[in-house]
C-alpha cells in the first residue's frame, strides 16, 4: 500500500517514493544546541523518526540526515556568559541532546553534520551565489542574498497570498546589519565585537555564517542536489525554509527538496512551547513528575502532526493508562503458551489495519485507535480461550504486536531487560562478540548455554535480542 503524505509546498496529500527507486533521502534541521530540547523540540522529531519507521516497515530504505546548530547568536552569547568556549559549550548540549533522543527510542540519523564542522562548505555555496549574482557583499563585510533575484521566492510559505510585505520580512528576519533591501537576508555576518574569537576567515574578512545558509550546504553535500523530502516543525516554512529554497535553487536550477513535511506545534494553554517564552518542559522535568519516557512518546503521538497539540498533566496521565494496557497486552501474549517467541521480520499479521491507518497521511492519532480497538478484541478473546488455535497463530500476534510498538518506537525495554537474567546477557554479549571475530565453536556453545537458560537468542543486521523460550 503507498504511504501519502502532505506537501506544504503543493498544499496536497501527495505519495512518497524514493526518487532513485531505492533510497528516501531526507533532511531534517536539528536543534541549535544553546540548552536541553523541550518537548515540543521532540514533537517534530518524534513525528520525523515515525516518518522513518513508517518507510522501513513498507518496505523502503531511508537516508536519514539531520544537523546541529552550534553556531548562532544564541549559543555564542550562551557560551559567553558561561566562560567556555563555543566548542566545549556545544559539545555538553549536543551529547545531552543525543541522550535524550536515546531515552526516547529515537533511530540515530544515517549523518548528522554540525555547521562549524562544515564552514568550507558554506563559503562555497556563498562564492557561488555571488557568481551567480543572487549574492553581494556590503560595505561592512556581510554577505545578502538578493530576494529580488530569485523570482520564485515565497512560493512554499505563499508569500503573494499572504500579502506580506517587504517590511514584515524585514521584522521576521530581524538582524542588524546593513543590505540594500529589507527583504534579503544574511548569508555571512561579518565579524563583530560581541562575537569574540567565534569568528571564520572567507574571502570576505572574518565573519561567521548565517543560519539559513548552513541547511542548504549540509543538506546538499549529504543528500545531493534534489533530494527526496524535508523536514522542520512548521515555525521553520518562513523564512528557514523558504530561503534555503531560494539560497539552494539559485545555484543549482533544480528544484532542492522534492517534498516538505512539517510538523505543527506542541502548544502549553494556547501559546507555542518555546524557550523564548519560558514556556517548557523538558524530558528531565516530567520524568521528575513520575511519568516514564513511553508515556511522553505517546502523548506526541496522540495527535495527527497536522494540527497544534496540547500539552498538559491531564493528557499524560491519559497517556499513563494507555501504555499501561499495551504493556498488559504484550504480557498477557508473552504468557501465552508457545514455544519460540516472535520473528524478527516486519509483518503486521493481525494488526495490518494499524499500518494501513498510518500510511494515509501519517495520522497517528487514528493508527493508535485502529490499535486499542484491536487490543482489545483479541485480549476478550485470548481470555475466552478462542483466539488462536495454536503457537503459530500466537507467534503471528506476538509479531504483529511487535512490528506496530517498532513502527511507533515504543518499547516496554525497561522491563524486558530486567527479566533477562545478567548472566544469560553475559553469554549473549560473549556470543556476540565471538560472531564477530568468526569463531563459529564459541558462538554455538554459548547460544547452547542460553537456551539451558530458557532463553531463546535472534539475531537481527547489527545486534541481537533474548526472547524467552
Ligand atoms: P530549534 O532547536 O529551536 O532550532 O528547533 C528544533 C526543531 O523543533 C525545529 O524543527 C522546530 O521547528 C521544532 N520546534 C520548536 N518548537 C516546537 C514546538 N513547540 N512544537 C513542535 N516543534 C517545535
Ligand atoms: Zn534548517
């Protein structure tokens, strides 16, 4: 079944492909590392790692491609009030972001390039733009993209239908140096005092990049030229989004992302969560509350990424008793009898209508219906003793369960890892290791102890899982 998904940019509900008929190439523009994300930050990427499973479990292979921001005002005037170095004051929030994306199951990007790590990259794209006359340099030694020169500007963010004008961009992109139009934008900020010793050499004095310039060369270095889709929370569609588009096209003619998907925001009482406001929660403050990682990855999920979500207690509690009863479930088919557990492999079996409701424009909300309606059913139906006829027909369900808490990344990990005895772990990581190094013998004996064990161990590509037997 195709998977559909809207386009902000043709505002339709269009069919996803690989353009290369192998491959999904897809940038997503990370967060600027200046302080912990907040929930609403994990909203978009939460929607955007669903994004990912939603192609690996129909099939298709992804390229996955997002950045860090670690160099902006913000993290250069952070870094300052702190007495560290940019590097070392990015570093604590890049990791910190990096644990938290690993909390809450998130699949690590194919590539994830940071802007300072790639300043040669951005000069170019710049000294092409210039080329090309879409660019020039002012009298201070900053470098303005020319909206005027890109006739196709605004036509993601519909600009024209909008009706803004030329002094509201100039309030949206708010910075301080001089250009010819209030409309353009910076490509290069030359130095400034406040920058400190955050500052790069170009060929047009010392100076750093601007933000916007970053997505383009990253994207297109990773991704190529024309890429598959792109991706942001939908604060980004003007102007990040819209001027990557014109900085990108200008130069290469062709059209840069070939589709844009963008989140819509997580919202505490009517206002966008945001650090700016003060307004957030991070995942440090609501594990504080009692509340555990799969009950906040629920809750993003609740809601279809097309409209503005909700945060509050209320609905994490709500979310509380959902989880609770998918792990019931998966208890309640892991006591059934069987002998062997579930495949590895990716078939819906029985939960087939959750995948079916995901493909239809990602709508999470209606798949974790689809779900509960299903759980339900089959957990009468368990307790009356006449759902399935056999282990085959539980190992199909226990698959099916698996392959839908996979395409949501949800996992009741915590307590599977502790039912699994330290030393049965011992012996499959031992296991591991000697598969590594070939030594077929050891790696035969071990899986023999672990299953003296009762315990049963699957390999997948790049690790293995214990299943009890
Ligand atoms: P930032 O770290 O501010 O650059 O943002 C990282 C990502 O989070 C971007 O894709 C933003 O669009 C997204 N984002 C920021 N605030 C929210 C929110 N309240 N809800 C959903 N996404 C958001
Ligand atoms: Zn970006």
């Amino acid at each position: 079944m195709p998977f559909q998904l809207y386009d902000t940019f043709t505002r339709e509900v269009r069919e996803m492909y690989a353009m290369d008929g192998d491959t999904v190439r897809f940038y997503c523009c990370g967060p600027t590392v200046y302080g912990p994300a907040h929930v609403g930050n994990f909203r978009t990427f939460v929607l955007q790692d669903v994004f990912r499973r939603v192609l690996e479990t129909n099939g298709l292979k992804t390229y996955h491609v997002r950045n860090l921001t670690d160099v902006d005002d913000k993290t250069i005037r952070e870094s300052q009030a702190e007495g560290l170095s940019l590097g070392e004051f990015t570093n604590r929030w890049a990791q910190r972001f990096q644990k938290d994306c690993e909390l809450l199951n998130l699949m690590i990007p194919h590539a994830e390039p940071s802007a300072v790590d790639h300043i040669p990259e951005q000069i170019s794209l710049i000294e092409r733009l210039i080329e090309a006359g879409n660019a020039y340099q002012a009298s201070d030694g900053s470098v303005y993209f020319k909206v005027e020169a890109f006739a196709k500007y605004g036509r993601l963010s519909r600009l024209a239908e909008r009706e803004i004008t030329t002094n509201e961009i100039s309030r949206e992109t708010s910075d301080e140096y001089e250009r010819d139009s209030a409309a353009d934008f910076a490509l290069w900020k030359a130095r400034q005092q406040d920058d400190g010793e955050n500052y790069w050499e170009s060929p047009w004095g010392q100076g750093r990049p601007g933000w916007h310039i970053e997505c383009s060369a990253m994207s297109m270095k990773y991704l190529g030229e024309s890429f598959d889709l792109h991706s942001g929370g939908v604060d980004l569609i003007f102007p990040h989004h819209e001027n990557e588009i014109a900085q990108s096209e200008s130069v290469t003619g062709k059209t840069f992302a070939r589709h844009w998907f963008h989140i819509a925001h997580l919202m505490v009482e009517g206002t966008k969560m945001s650090k700016s406001l003060g307004n957030l929660y991070t995942l440090d403050d609501i594990i504080d509350r009692g509340y555990g990682i799969q009950e906040v990855r629920y809750l993003l999920l609740s809601g279809s990424y097309r409209q503005p979500l909700n945060f509050t207690f209320d609905s994490l509690k709500a979310a509380q008793k959902a989880i609770k009863k998918l792990a019931d479930f998966a208890k309640k088919i892991d006591s059934s009898a069987s002998p062997l557990g579930s495949s590895l492999a990716t078939e819906f079996g029985p939960f087939l209508p959750v995948q079916q409701a995901i493909l239809k424009d990602m709508n999470t909300s209606d798949a974790l219906g689809k779900l509960f309606g299903l759980v339900r059913e089959i957990s009468e139906a368990l307790s009356k003793g006449n759902y399935a006829n056999g282990a085959g027909e539980i190992n199909r369900l226990r698959t099916g369960f698996r392959s839908v808490l996979d395409l949501f990344g949800l996992r009741f990990s915590e307590e599977k890892e502790e039912a699994v005895p330290a030393e049965v772990k011992k012996w499959a990581e031992q296991r591991w290791q000697a598969k590594q190094s070939k030594d077929w013998t050891a790696a035969d004996q071990f899986r023999e102890k672990i299953q003296q064990a009762g315990w049963v161990v699957k390999d997948s590509k790049d690790s293995f899982e214990l299943i009890k037997a």
